[in-house]
C-alpha cells in the first residue's frame, strides 16, 4: 500500500530572529502513520522512540506480512504481529538491550575518588538498532544490525545469537546486505573493511580493506578521490 507511510514527527515554527529560517521546537512522542500519503498523521505506536534525539526510531516491516514488525523504541526490541494493535518484547529482550562491560572500567573507576558517581555504563553501551533485516523467502530468520554487532534469529525472534562482533569497539559494524538470489549470502560494512558471508553469517572473509588499501602505495590515490568528493559537495 503505497499510500500508508510511516514515520517520527517533529515540530518546527519561524524563528524570531529570523523569520525566514525555521527552527526546531520539540520532537513528537511515538511513531506516526498515514493512510493517505501523508495528508493526514494519527499516532500509530507511543513507544517506538528512543529516549534521546539522536537514538532515532526504526521501524521493520515483514515483506511477507505486512502486519508483522519489528521495532526499537523506550520499551526496547519488540515486535507485533497484529499490524501494530499490540507489541511485545522480542525473545532475549533483556539480553539484548543489557548494556555492554567495557574492558578495564570497573578497575579504573575503583582507583579513582570520584569514581562511585561515575555511571559504570556510558550511554554507548546500550543497544542501539541501526538496521533491521528479514530474510528474503523465509522471514523468521530476522538480523539486527547494532551497536554491538549483528544479531541473528532463526525462529521468528524469539531467540538471538551474536553472530559477529568485529573489532572491540562499539559502532564498528555499519550496515548489512543481502543477496536475494541466494540470502545465505550476506554483505556487511564496517567502519574500514567490506566483509562477506557465504552460510547465513557462519563465516566471514574481508573483500576491502580500506587501511590496507591505504597502505599498501594507493594513498597518494585516496587523498585524491578524497578531496575530489569532497569538492564535489
């Protein structure tokens, strides 16, 4: 239905410096649906929007039953099945959304005075959504790309398994491709390399490296292609 359009909403009037530049008010709670290409907004899920601005809101939508989806929000991973009526916590909801252990932290806080008022867990380590994926032919095998790496489920959701981590560092997986011919097959980028699966995530084999491609005598090359883009924007 191309009509039915979903999406965050949020508030902006002329500025009273500026009258012909528009300024941010607030942003509206919940995710947003129309039925009419946009003409008319009514609420469609209160919860499905983080706590901060730049946590977003993400919406997946089963591409075999548009009544199923999945989404992030202040109650966490969940998912509905009834086209947005109700929603529930996806299994393991509590796993993953925990926050992650940073190597070293609890030692380096007990050293310090101040360390009792530090938060142990900065707000980084929560589970972020950046991307959803259901499997093209067989939608119970759901990916998560996330903060912490990418998530696979291959029973509707219900249970969930780490299937790549990358390097120790948060953000370092970016987005997640698959190959609808043949969706064992997955393309996934990170902050430097290109990375393919050939057995649903099982194995990973890099097909860029970009600080080798730097390294290896293409930099005068790169810095070339670089300043080209950017005098291009």
């Amino acid at each position: 239905d191309p009509a039915r359009i979903y999406g965050t909403l949020s508030v902006w009037i002329p500025s009273n410096s500026d009258p012909g530049r528009m300024e941010q008010v607030t942003d509206l709670p919940g995710m947003y649906v129309s039925y009419d290409a946009c003409d008319n907004w009514i609420l469609f899920a209160p919860d499905l929007r983080g706590n901060r601005p730049d946590e977003g809101a993400l919406l997946a939508i089963d591409p075999l039953d548009s009544n199923r989806m999945i989404g992030h929000g202040k109650l966490g991973v969940v998912i509905t099945t009834d086209g947005g009526k109700s929603w529930s916590a996806v299994g393991q909801q509590a796993e993953l959304e925990a926050p992650a252990e940073l190597k070293g932290r609890r030692a380096e806080l007990a050293k310090r005075p101040d360390g009792a008022s530090i938060p142990l867990y900065p707000g980084f380590t929560y589970l972020a959504l950046l991307q959803v994926e259901f499997q093209p032919g067989n939608s119970n095998v759901i990916y998560l790309v996330t903060n912490k790496g990418l998530y696979k489920t291959e029973d509707s959701a219900r249970t969930w398994r780490l299937i790549y981590a990358g390097m120790p560092s948060y953000y370092e997986l970016h987005s997640l491709w698959i190959d609808q011919e043949k969706p064992s097959r997955l393309f996934i980028g990170t902050r430097h390399e290109v990375l393919l699966s050939e057995d649903g995530g099982c194995h990973f084999r890099t097909l860029f490296d970009w600080s080798k491609f730097v390294s290896g005598g293409h930099k005068k090359k790169a810095d070339q292609f670089r300043r080209r883009v950017l005098a291009e924007q």
